[in-house]
C-alpha cells in the first residue's frame, strides 16, 4: 500500500544559509590543515579556525536577529526528502553561540599545554588535542544546526569518535579504561538511535524533522522509534542510571579537554532529545513518558549531588555535580507544556531550561579549568590536601566560586535565573514536586561547593606544598568563564523571545494545506 | 539445445552440491585436523568448480563466463594459502 | 511453503543460531571467525531484499575489514589477560535487559505494523538524469546526500586519528608493525600474485558503482586488503605515522569533496551542487580521490598504532 510522500520542504534558502554550511566545514579544514601542514603551525591553524568559527557563530545570531526568521540552507540545492536541509533557529543559534563561546575560551588555556613546541617534531598528545577540539565545535554545530535525523547520526557518530579518544589523552590505563566505557556507552547508544531512525523512515519516507512534525501519528511505531532513540541518547548524556561511565571519563580528562566535554559534549546529544520530544512527537503523546524523563532527572539531581559531597577528589566531585546538574534538564519535558495560546518554547519553563543549560556549560567549564590550575599548582586534587590553597591561586578559587555560586543557584547567576523560571513553572503547572527537589538540589550544591571552598580559603594550619606556578592567563579564562555564568543571570525573568525565532510562525506553515511560501 | 543446457547445468550444480555435502560431512566427522582441512579444500576445489562449470552455459556472454572462471580460480589461490597456512601452524603445534 | 520461503527461513535459523552461538562460546577466537560468518550470511539477506550494494559493503566491511580487526585487535591483547575478563554481573545484565528490550519494541513492531510504507525510491529515480549517473544509490550517497557521505568519510578519519591517539608518547611517528618475523612461503606468494589482481577488482568495483552495485567504499576496503596482505607478507613495511606522503593520502579525498563543494557556492547555486552536464565526472573526481583516502584510512586501522618500544 502506497501513501503520498510528506509535503516537500516549505522554504528555500534563504540569504545568509550559507553560514551554516561553512559553521560545519571550517573546523573540518582546520583538521585537514593540521595534518598536513606539520606541527610547526598546529596550535596556530587551531585557534584561528576557532576564532574563525566565532565569527561565523556570531554571523549567524546577527543574521538571525535581524530577519527575526530561521536561517535555512538546502544542501546541495536538493529539497527534502530528497536532500538535506540545515536550519538554525532561535534555539540553535544561542547553542551555537555558546559552543563557539566555550570551546574558544578553552582554546585560549590549552594554547601550550601538552608540551606543544612549534619548533620541536610533531607529538602525540597536541596534535591530537587541537584536532579533537576542532572536530568537537564542528560535530557540535552539526547536531545544532541538522534538520536530518540521519544527518544527525552522523553528527553523534562524530561527537563519539571526537570525546572518546580526548578521555584517554594522557595514555595512562586507569583512563583508558574509562574511555573504553565510555565507548562502549556510546556506541549502544548510537545503535538504538540508528534504529529508531530506520523505524522512522520506514513509517514516514522522511527523516527531515520539520516534515515529521506535519506527518507524524500517533502510533506505536513512532512511540517505539523515539523511545529507542531517546534512550540511546540518553545513554550519551549520561542521565541517571545511564551515568555510570561519566565520572570516570570526565575526572580522567585532561582540564581542558574535561570542561569541553562537561559543559558541551552531554549538552549535544540532549539537545537531539529536545528536538524529538517537541519537535516531532505530537504534544498530546508525552505526558507519561515526560513525568518518566523528569523523574530520572531528579533522580539524577539528588543521587549525584550527595555522592559529589562525598569525594576526595576534586575533579570528581565537578564530575559527580555533572550528573546532577544534568538532571534539572530533564524537568523542562513536564513543566515546559504548550498550549494552543502558547506554545511550549514560549513557556517560562523552557527558557529556564536553557538558562540552565547555557548557564551549568559556563560554570561547569570554568570549574573544571579551576581544577586543572589546582592540579598545576599543587600536584594534585585531593580535597583534603587544599586547606588555604585558596590564598596561593585566589584567582582560580574565586572562579570555582563564581561557578559553584551558579550551579547552587545563588543570586545573582545564571543558576539562579534556571532554577526560578523552573520552580515557578512547577507551581504554575501543579506540580508542586518537582519544586521540591529544585530546592533540595541547591542546598546539596552547597554542600559539595562550600566543602571545597571553606577549607580552601581558611587560613592553613600549615602551609599549603606549592609544586609549581600558575599561568595567569589560564586563571583569567577559568574566571571570565565564571563570570558569563553570573551574567546571563541578567536576562530578564520571562520567556526569552530569541529562543521563538524561527519556531511559531513556520512551524504553522507545514501543517498540510497551509503551505505558503 | 537450450533443454540439453538446463540438464548439463542441473547435473553439474548437484555434483558440485554433492562434494559440498561430502566436504561439510568431512569437516564434521574426520578424526584430525589435516584430514579436515584435505575435505574443506576438496569442497572448494570440486564443489564450487562444478558449479561453475554447471553455471557457464546459462550465462549471457562470454565475459560474465569469464568473470565466473576467475571467481574459481581466485577461490583456489586464496583457499590453497588457506589450507597451507593452517596446516603449518598444526605442524609447529605439534612439534614440542 | 515456496523454495524462497524456504531458503530465507533457513538463512534466518541459521543467522539467529549463530548469533547466539557467538555469545555464548567462551573461546573469543571462534567468536570472531563466528561473527564474520555472520557477515556473509548477513549480505545473503541484503541480496534477498534486492539490496546489492548493501550486500558488498557488508561482505567488504561487515565479513572482511571488521573480522580481520577483531583478529589484530585480539592478537595484541591476549599478551595480557584482558581477553579473558568477563564483564560483571551488572554489566551484563545491563546489556541483557537493553537487548531484550529492544527485541520486545522491534516485536512488537510486527504485531502492529505501520499502516503505510511510503518510499522515495521514486522521487530518487526521477531525479537521476540530472546527477548523471545510472545507480540510484550513487545518486542518493553522491548527490541527493553528498553531505552525509562528505561527513562519514571525516567520521573515518577521526577513527583512525582515536586509534593513533593510543600510540605511546615515545613511538608517535613511527611504524606500526605488521608484518611477522617470519613469513610463510604461501603468504609471499598470495601477496605476490592476488595484489595486482585484487588493485584491479578494487578499481573496477568503484568505477561501475556509477551505474551498478559497487562504489568507493567497497572498492577501497578491497585495496585496503591488498595492502595489508602487502604488509603482512613484508613485502612493503607500513608507512611511519608522519609520512607526509601517508598524510597527503588521507586528506585528499575530504578535501577534493570540499573543493568541488565549495565552488558549487559559485559554478551550481549551492554547496555541493554539480553544475549542469559536470555532474558526473565531478562526481568521478570525487570518488576517485575518496578511494585513496579511505583505502589508506582502512590500511592504517588494519594496521593499528605504533607500539611501545617503536621509534620514529
């Protein structure tokens, strides 16, 4: 039995489309450069790939801002079904920017690091490093700006094979380990999205998501596709019980290569989640299955922050809060509920979520950071062994602070911001619950944040083994990281009207029969 | 002529099908290691010769009769260093 | 029950046999050669579906590359004792109930079928004069999503640079070995005669994957073969992980796909876009370049990363 194919795409591309093209393929050149050119130019063909793809980021947000409509462009010419289109609304191009943001300041505090020396025959751990960061930023603004669900396989297909190998960068066996698991997380997690994305073709004859919006049933192939799609991706974002690779592969990374991975990498595969749950799944089929997602999220939230407080590590304590601090993304699925009048991205709930995304990359970043300068100063991370390390490399403690201060929700912070939209969302919606585990996340924030801090800025009993010096401009980057944390605490309290960009109005033009140009 | 091809076809393929079943009956059932490996190659050196040679009068031309000749013979190099290999990695096993 | 009924019943017995042969069987040896016979089974159906090129790259990469990996990766590590850890209990378990589950929703898929089974075989068909070649898939991987197809190939070579990643500091730019220390006289031989041939099929398979089954991926895992009989033989050592020529190699695939996508921009309204009447031989341009990159790719994760005790 035959049925017509999904209407084709209802827009063409339109003027600044080919930003997003080159958002994907300028880090990838960066790579081709790298490897070719010889170590004599690896760090400098890196950064300025890197600050080439800010621009193109900030391009995008520009072009976006001043249409007020979505950025499209359709690869090849090709319409889909048939082709693949790229497509950048409100939403992505703040994750672009973010990413872009993140991964540059990152950029600016490995330069050096890994023994780099221009002038010395090519090594291992640096050339492998600025190639990984930039496969990271370009997979990453793939998964943002993809329209394609199998578009969007390889796009975690290369996330996966830029992460792994970054967690067992110091080649030791304990890490190894760690990425091994990761991999192997990772690699299941893949599988059941690829088999989801193959149910979806069969049932749809598209994988382009703004056509599945106008196709989709509700049926139980499309419920059985996203659920297993949904929970390989979740495998990649480490919800709990999924979580149990992260701490070690997180803790086992090098600084830099950690703040990427905590404050990007889960967001990636989190943002895929997003998409399916309100972008394809009709609105009237998520509750149960959003109390379920919400549910592990608070999980996560509490299970994470009490084991945070209970490590003597430092770099596994910020792990540990990465699994908790991922859980208050998952509560955007109940409380950020659409209605005819207003749809679910112009909800308080769904700004906050994305405060708190936006806002846990900054802080999470700078912390890590933070930790890789205590670990540069004084050997290591025991948290036992940092009483009055704070006053030896202030800078750096205050940037962990200034994180911590956001991931507790303190005002002002970005932290802060995420957690009030929510918590007021959760009252809006009845659903008193999850208030109460937003509240109980924070106090345990505290706990863990003050358990490092108290020590570190008390006066010693003895002083503290100082093993070597701190670069000041890797302690600025940790603290301006911080400090974009406290800032985008500043948005106003209300629906962000960027995120709407590119969602309402077009979204109404695919219902079938409304296809206007 | 083309019922005589049938026939030639269907004769040759159920030999080369009888060496397959004698050489997977060999595999099975022989009590040691090279007289395995003697009855895998004889499946592949009769059986699949069979069935190419009961296969070469359906063909459309003369190239795709070709193409099937050099598929047996390349089965024949790569299963002879097959057989050779196993068989002296047996010998070193069996020396100390 | 029809003689295809019946073949395909027997292929799938078969298949689900083996699978759960391959799981349970404690010597990891027999699971490999286990799993690549699974391979093969495994492109019989693709045949059956009337899915041929599916069915090549699963021979090339599902029975062949792959098994052959598996093999080196198990040779390496059984100088330790990780081939013989068994996973816990909770991991396995873990694993067991994700499967299950995934075999309960696929299930239950065929007691609820989908209603409709649209299909854009159609649409790809029409549009084929316009991408110059005569294969619908080659149509759809270089032409409708070219794109993807640019990205996997970057996915290959991120592999391969996560397998270099594992090279110890010491050993970075060297040799990976490969060949044994000593070199049976048939392996010499097979080296000596089948890689000609073998350059030649590989060749051939890409170029007809134009208009019939076959392409660049199937074509270039053959030549990858041949270079790794090559390096086993000791015929030729593996190139050193700086070799400038081995780098060039890499990269000229990906990079000829973004030269001609790029100046799509210009010459055809969109990246990635053929001018008219250009279509095909740029498209031939592309895989040729892609056949060497993805050979040396395969070659080099054959071969795996320098070891400690190498030295540049």
């Amino acid at each position: 039995m035959t049925t017509p194919l999904a209407l084709p795409f209802p827009a063409d591309t339109t003027p600044g489309g080919f930003l997003l093209v080159l958002a994907i393929l300028v880090p990838i050149i960066g790579i081709l450069l790298i490897w070719t050119l010889g170590s004599r130019r690896t760090e400098l063909v890196a950064l300025t790939t890197l600050a080439i793809g800010a621009a193109i980021a900030l391009a995008i947000l520009t072009e976006l801002t001043g249409t007020g409509s979505a950025v499209i462009y359709l690869v090849g010419g090709w319409r889909p079904p048939l082709g693949l289109a790229l497509r950048a609304d409100g939403l992505s191009v703040v994750l672009i920017v973010l990413t872009a943001i993140v991964i540059g300041a990152v950029g600016i505090f490995a330069k050096g690091q890994f023994g780099y020396d221009p002038d010395a025959p090519e090594k291992r751990a640096p050339t492998v490093f600025w190639t990984l960061l930039l496969g990271i930023s370009g997979a990453l603004n793939l998964i943002f700006l993809g329209d394609d669900l199998f578009n969007l396989f390889v796009a975690i297909e290369l996330v996966t094979f830029t992460a792994v190998p970054l967690v067992c960068l110091d080649g030791k066996a304990e890490t190894m380990r760690a990425a091994l698991r990761y991999l192997l997380f990772a690699l299941l997690g893949s599988v059941m999205y690829l088999l989801g994305v193959a149910l979806i073709y069969s049932g749809y004859g598209t994988l382009d998501i703004a056509l599945l919006k106008s196709v989709a049933r509700v049926e139980p192939l499309l419920f059985i596709a996203i659920a297993l799609m949904t929970v390989g991706l979740l495998a990649k974002t480490a919800l709990f019980p999924l979580h149990i690779w992260l701490p070690a592969a997180h803790a086992g990374a090098p600084a830099a290569a950690s703040a990427v991975l905590s404050a990007l990498v889960v967001k990636g595969s989190f943002f895929i989640i997003l998409r399916l749950w309100f972008d394809i799944l009709p609105a009237e089929a998520t509750g149960l299955g959003a109390q379920m997602l919400a549910g592990l999220g608070a999980l996560a939230i509490l299970f994470g922050s009490v084991i945070a407080i209970c490590q003597a590590r430092l770099k596994l304590l910020i792990a540990y809060s990465t699994v908790a601090q991922i859980g208050y993304l998952f509560l955007m699925f109940p409380l950020a509920t659409g209605s005819e009048a207003t749809p679910a991205f112009a909800s308080i709930a769904w700004t906050g979520g994305i405060l708190q995304l936006a806002s846990h990359a900054f802080a999470k970043a700078a912390m890590f950071l933070a930790a890789g300068l205590v670990y540069d100063a004084f050997g290591h991370d025991r948290i036992s062994g940092l009483a009055g390390a704070g006053r030896v490399i202030p800078i750096t403690f205050i940037a962990f602070g200034l994180g911590g201060m956001s991931l507790m929700g303190l005002p002002p912070s970005g932290g802060f911001s995420a957690k009030w939209l929510m918590l007021n969302a959760s009252v809006g919606e009845g659903q008193w619950w999850w208030a109460a585990v937003i509240l109980c996340g924070g106090l345990l924030a505290a706990g863990y944040v003050f358990r490092v801090l108290v020590p570190a800025m008390a006066r010693p009993l003895a002083r503290i083994k100082v093993k070597g010096p701190v670069s000041r401009r890797r302690e600025l980057v940790a603290l301006a990281l911080a400090i974009m944390a406290l800032l985008i605490g500043f948005v106003p309290l209300e629906p962000a009207p960027l995120l709407g960009i590119g969602r309402g109005a077009e979204a109404g033009l695919l219902v079938p029969g409304g296809l206007a140009p | 002529m083309s019922l005589l091809a049938d026939l030639f076809t269907v004769a040759a393929v159920t030999l080369g099908l009888v060496f397959f079943v004698a050489g997977t009956v060999g595999i099975i059932r022989f009590p040691d290691s090279l007289s395995r490996l003697h009855a895998l190659t004889k499946a592949d050196n009769l059986g699949l010769g069979f069935i190419v040679l009961g296969l070469l009068p359906q063909c459309a031309g003369v190239f795709d009769a070709l193409k099937l000749l050099f598929i047996w013979l390349l089965v024949q190099f790569a299963g002879a260093t097959g057989a050779q290999l196993v068989a002296r990695v047996l010998r070193r096993e069996e020396r100390p | 029950m029809t003689e295809t009924a019946f073949f395909d019943t027997l292929l799938v017995v078969t298949m689900i046999g083996l699978a759960i042969w391959m799981i349970v069987v404690r010597d990891v040896f027999a699971a490999i050669i286990g799993f690549m016979a699974f391979g093969l089974l495994l492109s019989l159906v693709w045949l059956r579906i009337e899915a041929p090129d599916v069915g090549l790259t699963e021979i090339a990469v599902g029975g062949g590359a792959t098994g052959v990996m598996l093999l080196r990766a198990r040779g390496l590590a059984s100088a330790g004792d990780a081939m013989n850890a068994v996973p816990s209990v909770p991991f396995r378990v873990l694993v067991g109930v994700l499967a299950g589950a995934v075999a309960l929703f696929l299930g239950a898929l065929v007691v609820f079928p989908p209603a409709v089974a649209p299909t854009l075989a159609p649409l790809a068909a029409e549009h084929l004069a316009s991408t110059g070649v005569g294969n619908p898939i080659t149509a759809v991987l270089m032409a409708y999503r070219a794109f993807d197809t640019f990205l996997e190939t970057v996915v290959v070579l991120l592999a391969l640079i996560g397998v270099w990643s594992l090279t110890p500091d010491g050993a970075w730019g060297a040799r990976p070995r490969v060949a044994s220390a000593d070199v049976p006289a048939p392996l010499l031989l097979l080296a000596q005669w089948l890689v000609p041939l073998g350059i030649v099929i590989g060749i051939y398979i890409t170029w007809v994957g134009a208009d019939e089954p076959g392409g660049k991926f199937q074509g270039a895992t053959i030549l990858a073969a041949m270079w790794m009989l090559v390096m086993m033989a000791g015929l030729r050592s593996a190139p050193a992980l700086s070799s400038r020529r081995l780098r060039i190699a890499l990269v000229v695939g990906p990079a000829i796909f973004i030269a001609i996508g790029v100046s799509g921009f210009h010459f055809a309204g969109a990246f990635l876009a053929y001018p008219d009447g250009l279509a095909k031989p740029l498209i031939l341009a592309i895989e040729a370049g892609l056949l060497i990159s993805i050979a040396a790719m395969l070659g080099m994760l054959l071969a795996g990363p320098p070891l400690e005790g190498d030295r540049p």
